[in-house]
C-alpha cells in the first residue's frame, strides 16, 4: 500500500477521534493502528514518521511517536 494512502487513512482516524479531549483521541488513534493495522502497515508509517512525516495529523504524530518509543523499548529489552 502506497505511503500516501497510509497517510491519508491514519488521517482518517485521527479525524475520527478529534472530539475527543487531545489525550484520548491520541490513544484512540494509537489503539486503532495496533488493532486494526498490520504490522507491515505500522512499520510503513513509522518509517515515514522517521524521515519527517509530512503529511500527518498532529493526532497521528502523537500517536506514532507513542508506538516508536514502545517498539524501541521492546526493541531494547530484545538485546
């Protein structure tokens, strides 16, 4: 799935959430990729979200930076 379609379906979601107070639409969207999305898909986003994330709703870059900080935990624990 290309980059942008990504992009704009976590969007999406984020828009979904936005009535939400900022802390439970964050975790509304990072629950929604974790139960919803493939890993391959969480992986794509998560890279673009390295190189910048352009593109992105302030409630994903939250949320992105939420999972990539648990993934580099996980990540950690591994070595």
């Amino acid at each position: 799935m290309s980059t942008e379609k990504l992009i704009r379906m976590a969007n999406q979601v984020a828009e979904f959430f936005r009535s939400y107070p900022e802390e439970q639409a964050v975790a509304g969207v990072r629950d929604h990729l974790l139960a919803f999305w493939t890993p391959r898909m969480r992986q794509d986003v998560l890279d673009h979200a390295d190189r910048g994330g352009e593109g992105f709703d302030p409630l994903v870059a939250k949320a992105l930076a939420i999972l990539r900080a648990a993934a580099d935990r996980v990540e950690s624990a591994a070595r």
